[in-house]
C-alpha cells in the first residue's frame, strides 16, 4: 500500500520543500521585516538628513543645558547648526527648538548618537564633538557638567582620545581661550 507520506515521517510525497517552502519564505520575509524595517520601506532622504540634523542639535542642546542656558550659547548651538546644515537663521531656530523637547524626552544620548554612529563617518563625529566643545567654551567658562556631557557623547560615538583632544584644542584656540 502506497502512504501519502513520505518515508513514515508525516511528510507529503513531495517533501518538505514542496509542503513548506512558500510558507518558509513567507515567514522569513516577515521576520526580516521585524528585525530591519528601515530596508522594508522606502526611506524619504528628506526625513532621514532632518533625523540627523535633529540628533546633532540634540546633542548640542545637551551641552548648552548641562550648566544652564545661557543665550550666548543658544546662539551658538543655532549658528553651528545653521552652518553645518547649510540652514537659514529661522530654520535653525526652529531646529533647536525642536531639539529641546526631544531632548526634555529622551532617556539618555544614545537615541542620538546611535543614529549619528550608523550614518556619519569619523571625520563628521569628530567635528560634531568639535562643535559640542565650541558650545561649551563661548560662555568663557567651562563647567564639570559640560566636560562630562562631551566625554560622555565622544565615547558614544566611538571617538578616539586623539581625536577628542583635537576637537577641543580646535574649539578652545578658535574661542581664543588658551
């Protein structure tokens, strides 16, 4: 007597492949969704530069706060987001705005330096660090707080210690703080 199963294991005449396989790739296709659902959409190119641009102000936000803000340095952090976006004063300013509330959310650094991690090469993060210094010197006083936020932010962004220095010798001569 012929079974419809295969080999006595349940299996169809097929075998596995011709029972499972549509199922299989179903299956593997939704959980590559789950785990990777930035490949599963197309992504707006406008919407991922204002992420970055959002994640740098925040970090710059972070600085200016650690010691209370001052306007000098608010600014500041809107004149290097301005430049280093290419942004007009008002969008800048709408920018940093936008950048407290995140920031008034946010749980730590990591929302933002992970994102900066995954899209920015080292040159830009040791630049972004740079600005981050360049916050904390135009008030012509350098707090605790702020040199913890900016260690703390460079180590996130896997920033070498060569670099990190780099980034505020530039900042501290640029500020004419020697």
């Amino acid at each position: 007597m012929a079974s419809a199963t295969e080999g006595g294991r349940g299996l169809p005449a097929g075998g596995y492949t011709s029972c499972c396989h549509g199922s299989l790739t179903t299956m593997l296709s939704r959980l590559k969704k789950l785990l990777d659902p930035a490949g599963a959409t197309a992504v707006d190119p406008t919407a991922a530069r204002r992420k970055l641009e959002l994640a740098t102000a925040a970090l710059l936000v972070e600085v200016m706060r650690s010691d209370g803000v001052a306007e000098t340095e608010r600014a500041a952090v809107e004149a290097a987001v301005g430049r280093r976006f290419g942004l007009a004063a008002d969008e800048a300013q709408s920018l940093v705005a936008e950048a407290e509330a995140e920031v008034r959310d946010a749980v730590g650094y990591y929302p933002f330096t992970s994102l900066i991690n995954r899209h920015f090469s080292a040159d830009d993060k040791e630049r972004i660090v740079e600005l981050l210094w360049r916050v904390a010197y135009v008030d012509a006083t350098l707090s605790a707080h702020e040199q913890h936020v900016i260690r703390k932010v460079a180590d996130l962004l896997h920033l070498s210690h060569a670099s990190y220095v780099g980034a505020k010798l530039r900042a501290k001569d640029a500020a004419g703080n020697k």
